[in-house]
C-alpha cells in the first residue's frame, strides 16, 4: 500500500478513519467490530471488513457511473479505501423500496409490501439521542442542513436508489431498504460518504430469497459473513473476484 495511514481522527462502530499526506484525502478502515440495536448486541466477525470495503467500493463504482460525487477514491486493499475527506451531516438516509424492519415494527405496513414510489426516511444520527426519525421543520431547526439541501440529499437519494437497483437486480438481488449518508467536500458539494454493505442495505437473493445482509446478526442467525462473501461473489466482475481470491 503506497498510501500511509497517518493520525486516526474518528472512530465509528465499524469503521475507522485515518489522516493520509494529502490533507483532502483520508483512508476508511473497514473493521470486523458488527454491532445491532445501537451497539447492544456486539461480536467481530472475521473477514466480515474484507468483504463490505469490497462490496461498497464495487456500488461507489456503480452510484459514481450513475453521476453521483461520491468520497471513493480506490480500494488500496481490502479494508482500506483512500477516499476524499467530508465534512460528515449527522443524518441518515434510509430509503425504502420494500417494507421491512424497524417500518413494518412501527407503522401497519405489511412486510414484503412494495411501494410504487421509494420512501425516503431521515433519521438524526446521533448515539446519544437514538437516532430518532426527522423531518424536515425539525432538521431544519437543528441547523443540520437547510430546506434546499434537504430537497438536493432527497433528491440524490433517488438516483442512487434507481442506479442499485438497476445493477444489483441485474445480479440477482433485490433491495428492499438501504441507509447511506452525505457529506460536504472541500468546494461545500454534497457528497456520497460512508458505505453501501451488507452492514447498512438490505440484500435479499431474487431466486431463493434468501437474506444476504446484516438482518442475519441482528436474528441471531449464523453464516453472517457467509452471505456477506455470497454478495461478493454476485456482484464482482470475474477479474475483481481472482484479485481478492472470492470464489
Ligand atoms: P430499519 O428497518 O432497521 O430502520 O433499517 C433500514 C435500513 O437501514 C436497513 O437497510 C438497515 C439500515 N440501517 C443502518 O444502516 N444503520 C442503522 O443504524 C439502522 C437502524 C438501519
Ligand atoms: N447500526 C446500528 C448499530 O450498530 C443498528 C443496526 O444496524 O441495526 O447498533
């Protein structure tokens, strides 16, 4: 790796970030540390880093040919990815093609319900308060981004949306929901950050539906970093798949 990993400035639950020489650029550590329920159930999982830092680096590919900046900049090796430094909103967008999870526990939607137009949800990231839901009066007032803002992130949401599920669909995988988040660059854009795994989408297999993602964890199940590799293999290009030895 010819990039050096300098000072660590953020410490997340799964991930790392560390300074690079180029004051722009950070690299993203992709750790196995897998946590549910806001860090209530815990475990580290090997490879499971491996394979997500592939995975999202594979769907920032897809999203950025879509025309969407995001921070990806190269996947150095497997778990680090040199990427453009952002300056992190606290939100997180969780958009919904199928009804699952925490919607159908709060709302009388039916699971497996599919909804014509994607629902987008912004919940306030934030440990301390739960991540509670937002909208936009409340985001807002909370100075975390203005209304024009908000209708730009909502509507990149959309296209990124529209591009996963063209591709991953086009592999064999259907997206019920997916959480991503944005930050600004340097020029104060709007940029695509964190990642898009298996830790933060919901992957289910189109044949066998089969769940692929970290619904797996949170239900106790095992084979967690199993479907994760599953992933992996359905998604890489065969050339990608021999790089990092994925069969
Ligand atoms: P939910 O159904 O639990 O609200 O999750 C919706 C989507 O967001 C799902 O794909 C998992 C993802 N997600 C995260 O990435 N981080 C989180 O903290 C939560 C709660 C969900
Ligand atoms: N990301 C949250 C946690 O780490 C919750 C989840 O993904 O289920 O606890």
């Amino acid at each position: 790796m010819s990039v050096k990993l300098g000072k660590l400035i953020y410490t997340g639950k799964a991930k790392d970030v560390y300074e690079t020489d180029n004051p722009q650029q950070v690299i993203v550590k992709f750790r196995d540390d897998i946590t549910a329920g806001d860090g209530a159930k815990k475990d580290n999982l090997q490879l499971k880093g491996y394979y997500n830092s592939i995975i999202s680096s594979k769907l920032f590919e897809v999203v950025e040919a879509a025309g969407v900046k995001t921070q990806y900049i190269e996947l150095l090796e497997p778990g680090n990815m040199l990427s453009h430094k952002l300056d992190m909103i606290p939100l997180e967008v969780i958009v919904r093609n199928i009804a699952a999870g925490s919607l159908v526990r709060r709302f009388p939607f039916e699971e497996g319900q599919t909804f014509e137009q994607p629902l987008i949800q912004m919940d306030y990231k934030s440990d301390e308060y739960k991540d509670p839901m937002l909208n936009d009066d409340i985001a807002i007032a909370l100075g975390i981004a203005t209304a024009e803002e908000l209708q730009e992130i909502r509507e990149i949401s959309i296209q990124i949306n529209r591009a996963l599920i063209d591709f991953l669909e086009s592999k064999g995988i259907m997206l019920p929901d997916f959480k991503i988040e944005f930050g600004y660059d340097s020029e104060k854009n709007i940029v695509l950050g964190d990642e898009i795994s298996p830790d933060t989408c919901r992957y289910w297999d189109m044949e066998t539906k089969d769940v692929l993602d970290k619904d797996l964890f949170r239900k106790g199940e095992s084979g967690v970093v199993d479907a994760y590799q599953k992933v992996a293999s359905m998604i890489l290009e065969e050339e990608d798949k021999e790089k990092w030895g994925i069969d």
